[in-house]
C-alpha cells in the first residue's frame, strides 16, 4: 500500500530542493491523501510549455523530446521524489498495486497560473 508521511516528505526535501535551485525553480512540495508526494510548479526559467499541466510521469522523455533542458530537470525532480527507498512492483494485469508512494507534478494550479520568467 502507497504511503508517504511528514517525515517522508522532510526526509526527502533536501534532494528535492536541491533540484530546483539548480534549474532555479520556486515550488512546494505537499502530501496528498498519506500516499503521494506532490510538487506544484510555480514559476522557473524552464519552459514547461503550458500554464495548467500535470506532468505524466511515464512520458516526460517523449513529451519533452524537443526541450532537453526541460526533460532533464522533469526527470531529475521525479528521481528525487522518489528517493532511495522507492520501490514499485505494481502489476495491472493482475489488479495488483504495490509502492512506496505515488508521486505528481504540476505546473500551476487551479488558482494561480505556471509563469515563465525568462
């Protein structure tokens, strides 16, 4: 069963701080429903493309194919999310779901639009 606490979240922070400072990104980090980590993404100098996106995890390489910066820092910011400890052994065919924790990327929010600084 996916759960991430608190102290998860303090726990891995650091790594995940780290990575937006490097891209020079503001952001905060949330816990949703005790089983995902969620970054929402408020403003960077990396062009996420749209205002209101939520990152498909599985699909950042070919989604942002023509923008290797932006592919980089999405792909580092979910190795960082995820952390050491991170493990998935989920299994559709079987209707079988095992992992540590979800994770979710937004650009934006409902309120308040993703902004591009360049």
């Amino acid at each position: 069963m996916a759960y991430v606490s608190q102290s998860k979240k303090k726990e891995l922070a650091p790594g995940i701080k780290a990575v937006l400072k490097k891209y020079k990104v503001k952001a905060s980090i949330a816990v949703r429903n005790h089983s995902t980590l969620v970054v929402n993404i408020k403003q960077s100098e990396v062009d996420l493309k749209d205002e209101h996106y939520q990152v498909n995890e599985y699909w950042i390489a070919e989604h942002f194919a023509d923008n290797p910066v932006a592919k980089n820092f999405l792909t580092e910011l979910l190795d960082a999310m995820k952390g050491p400890e991170y493990f998935n052994n989920d299994d559709a065919m079987t209707d079988y779901f095992s992992r540590s924790h979800y994770t979710d990327i937004n650009l934006g929010s409902w309120n308040s639009a993703y902004q591009l600084i360049s």
